[in-house]
C-alpha cells in the first residue's frame, strides 16, 4: 500500500521537498505541509479575481453552506443552483495531435459563467472565455475530445453548451476587425461577440432545461493522413418540466442529431457522464442508478446503484463503470452486470478518475485528501494530503493528477510519484468534475489521443 503522503504547495512551478527547501520557484511564496498534513501558506502571483470558496457547491459564493437542494440526500452536497453542473503514425497522447507541449486543463469559473484554459505544463491561464451570451450560465462540466478541443456546459436555466478550439490555428475569423481576437489569459475575457476561439454554441431553445449538466466527447475516426479527428460526437443531458433527455451533437456543428428520452427517477436529472471504448454514453441519475445509451441504436438500460457513493462517475480502461464519493468507490462490470465497492463505503460527494494504469484517484470529502484506490481489487493503496477538500479530479497527459476546489479559487497538481503538488489560485468560483483534461476518453479510446 502507498504511504499517507503530506504533500508540499507552491505556486505555478514552486515545488519542495520533504525538508521544506525549494527544488525551484516562479514568483510567489511557498511553505510546506507538515508531517501531519497541516498545510502552510502560498500565495499565487495571478492577477486574476478569485472567489473566497464558500464551500456551497454553487459557485456563486453566497455562502449558504449547504446546497441541499432537489437531489440531495443524506450528507450529499448536490450542485444544485437557484435558477438564475495509441499507437499510429499521428504519435501518442499529449491531447494535442501528436505535441506533448500542447496539454491543457479546462475549468469552469461557475459564479463568473467562464472558462479557464490552463496550460498542465507552464501552470500558465493561456485564455478565459464567456460560455454563454448572457455572461452567466453556472457551468460546472467541461469536456476535451481527442482533438484537444473543449465543450463546456451550462447548469443555469436554460441550459446550453458551447465549444472551443484548442488550438489558435483553428480560430475563424468571425468579429470584422483583422487577425484573430482571443482572450490571453484571466484579465483579458473578450465580450461574447469579439470571442473568435468560441467554434458554436448550442443554446437548446424551446427546451426549457432547468439541469444541464453531463459532457462527454465520443472519439472520432483518426485520419492518418491528415492526423486529424474526423466525426467526433458530443453527449450531453439536459432536464426539465420532469423530463431527462440525452442529446447527441454533431462535434463540428453543435447541431442536435439524436434526442434519447430517459424515464425520471427522483429528481430525475443526469448528474455526471461519461463514455465508454465503444462511444456509448453512460450517466449517473442522482444516486439512484446508473444508465447507458447504446451509440448505435440509443437504447437505454440502467442499473441501480448499491449503498455506497453515487455522486461522480468514471470509466477504466477495461470500460468498467465507476461512482466516487466521500473518499469511498463502486466499480459497475457490464460483462457481468455486478458491482464491487471499497470497504466501508458510504454516501459522499465529489469526482473520479483513473489513470489507464490500474488507479483510481478521488478526493474525501471535507478532508483535503486525494484517495488512490486499486482499480483491479476495489481497495484503497494510498492517500495525499492537499491543503483543501477538492471537487473534481483529472488526469493529465503526463499522469499528474489534478484536483480543483469546491466553489473556490484554487487547482493542485500533484505528482503521484513523488507526492509534491503545485497550486494556481486565479480561479473564481471554480466548480468543474469531469473529464477536463481529454485523458479520460483517450484511456478507454481505442485510438489513442495523438
């Protein structure tokens, strides 16, 4: 079993070791977590606004402390918000079409209604951009294809999804002024019409969604002649009026193919979502059940969850369904339509994710602790001490795991391995558990990301 790691925090490229003494630093101050896991100060130099983290799971820091709302049972905290959550000729991983330099994390900055685009490498905010028209939104999921590109989603009222390209090649000229006008970073969100990074966005009128929450890419075709992903599809969830639908979007238009009706259980929205080797879609239905689209036929089956965490949801590299929350998990075989779950396990809230390489990593509510947990035994192997509780966890290219706070200002990015994290605090009500990164589809992808 891994050893309870006490981990070190720092700014972006501020690490230390297990003396305290610095290994190396950018700007900013850094201490070192005790032995005990008590974590010292760190400030980032960001220039950027940041919310206080009130801790209520609804990114808009109003500090009601509970965010209990429709959904919620036991000592869940559901994101519920007032109306206003390879091996081939093109190379291997990365997210980024064979550069390895080219890796990103996306965040949703849910009480600001943006998204951060932080390079996993430099720890650097390279762009923040609005979601919707209307600035607002509360997005809360992100989603990155094996093409490097970002969709996000809306929870608010009305809903909505809007993607964005990667790569500043791909921007169109869109505005009428010349060049390519795109944010630069945390201080430069360019008004929604300005934006040319943004490729579509999906508004879902006459839908009426009160919840719309899960994203996830399904892979496209690779086309190794131009080493680009053809065809990539996007699922998502939209509920309202007592009606839960899944959508499946055209990834290059946002245009609505496929509208899948999925019968109401409690309060009857998807939560979470993820796909699977075949690019079929499964969700998570509160704490309920959990359910699968069929990508070729869109039929629906579902499966009740056991007593134990039912709030995020992952999928292994062997297309094994796992909820996370509380510290606790359940792995869900399709072969054999049976769950094993961790010793102990209970309700609990927070994300999860494995790293293709038989971990699952997660985070126990309130502690600031990152829980590695054996993904062929269903038993916890190690632990790391963060100075805050964090919401969603990803996985980069590069295996570093992240883990963004809950309605606060703060990512780690902790290096399993060695147990040393570094932190970027220019968020703003960050809320983001999904598959930020891409690493999560390129796991289960038979074509790898390249």
């Amino acid at each position: 079993m891994l050893p309870l790691f006490a981990g070190c925090g720092g700014d972006p490229g501020a690490r230390q070791d297990g003396d305290g003494s610095s290994i190396g630093s950018l700007d900013g101050e850094t201490t070192a977590a005790d032995g005990n896991g008590n974590s010292g100060n760190s400030s980032s130099n960001s220039t950027a606004s940041s919310g206080d983290g009130d801790g209520d799971g609804d990114g808009d820091d109003s500090g009601d402390g509970d965010d209990s709302g429709d959904g919620g049972t036991g000592n869940h905290k559901w994101d519920v918000i007032s109306i206003p959550d390879g091996n081939h000729a093109c190379g291997d991983g990365g997210g980024g079409n064979g550069n390895s330099d080219f890796s990103y994390i996306w965040i949703a900055n849910s009480s600001q209604g943006t998204m951060t685009k932080l390079n996993t490498d430099t720890m650097v905010e390279e762009g923040r951009y609005y979601m919707r028209p209307d600035g607002g939104g509360s997005p809360s999921r992100t989603t990155v294809s094996l093409s490097g590109n970002v969709a996000i989603s809306a929870r608010s009222s009305g809903g909505g999804v809007s993607k964005f390209w990667a790569d500043l090649s791909d921007c169109e000229e869109s505005n009428g002024m010349p060049g390519i006008q795109t944010s630069s970073g945390a201080n430069d969100i360019l008004a929604w019409n300005m934006e040319e990074c943004r490729a579509w966005h999906q508004p879902f009128v006459g839908k009426n969604y009160t919840s719309n929450r899960p994203m996830a890419w399904a892979a496209g075709e690779l086309n190794e002649g131009t080493c680009e992903y053809e065809n990539e599809k996007l699922w998502t969830s939209g509920s309202g009026n007592g009606q839960t639908e899944v959508l499946l979007l055209d990834g290059e238009t946002g245009e609505i193919e496929e509208t899948i009706n999925i019968p109401a259980v409690g309060a009857g929205y998807l939560y979470g979502g993820a796909v699977d080797g075949e690019g079929n879609f499964w969700g998570l239905q509160n704490s309920s059940k959990i359910i699968r689209v069929d990508r070729n036929d869109f039929t629906v089956q579902d499966w009740p969850v056991p007593g134990g965490p039912g709030y995020g949801i992952a999928i292994d590299a062997q297309s094994r369904v796992w909820t996370c929350g509380g510290g606790h998990a359940s792995r869900f075989d399709p072969q054999t339509e049976t769950w094993q779950s961790t010793p102990g396990a209970a309700s609990g809230i927070g994300g999860c994710m494995t790293d293709g390489e038989g971990t699952l990593y997660h985070s126990r509510y309130p502690q600031g602790v990152i829980v590695a947990i054996d993904t062929d035994t269903v038993l916890p192997i190690g632990e790391f001490v963060i100075p805050n509780y964090v919401h969603g966890i990803s996985i980069d290219f590069k295996g570093m795991v992240w883990g963004v706070t809950f309605a606060g200002s703060s990512v780690y990015r902790l290096d399993p391995e060695t147990a040393l994290f570094d932190t970027y605090s220019g968020l703003v009500g960050a809320y983001t558990y999904s598959d930020m990164t891409g690493f999560g589809l390129s796991s289960v992808s038979s074509t790898p990301s390249g």
